[in-house]
C-alpha cells in the first residue's frame, strides 16, 4: 500500500511540475491538452488504487510526451 501510494504521490508532483513549467513559458495549448487527459484519466480509472496508478502514471508519460513534441496549435 505504501508503494502504490509513493507512486501515485511522485507521478502527481511530477505532472504538477511540468504543468507549472508549460504555464510558466505560455504553452497554453499543450497545458490544455495535458489536463484534458489528466481529467479523462482519472474518471476512467480514478475509482481504485490501481486505477489512480494507471491515470497517474499514463499522465505522466502523456506530459513527457507533450514535452517533447509539443502540439501545433
């Protein structure tokens, strides 16, 4: 349970960090679509512990996606 828990706790403050940043240098559009999956995630899969993992975690690889290849918008 803690394991799960430290998971879910590093891949919230990772996306929050990457959220901040793509806020911080105007990349409104490529935020945008960063919560929208953030959002759609985890009313797909928020209702257990392993769900929240798997939201989480494909938030953040959804974040370092548009990270690296950001949207034209």
């Amino acid at each position: 349970m803690l394991g799960i828990a430290l998971i879910i706790g590093l891949a919230t403050a990772f996306n929050f960090i990457i959220l901040k940043w793509k806020f911080s240098k105007g990349r409104f559009g490529d935020m945008a679509l960063d919560v929208i999956a953030l959002v759609v995630l985890a009313s797909l899969f928020g209702n257990t512990m392993g769900g929240m993992v798997i939201a989480m975690t494909a938030g953040m690889f959804i974040s370092l996606y548009l990270l690296v290849f950001p949207p034209n918008l």
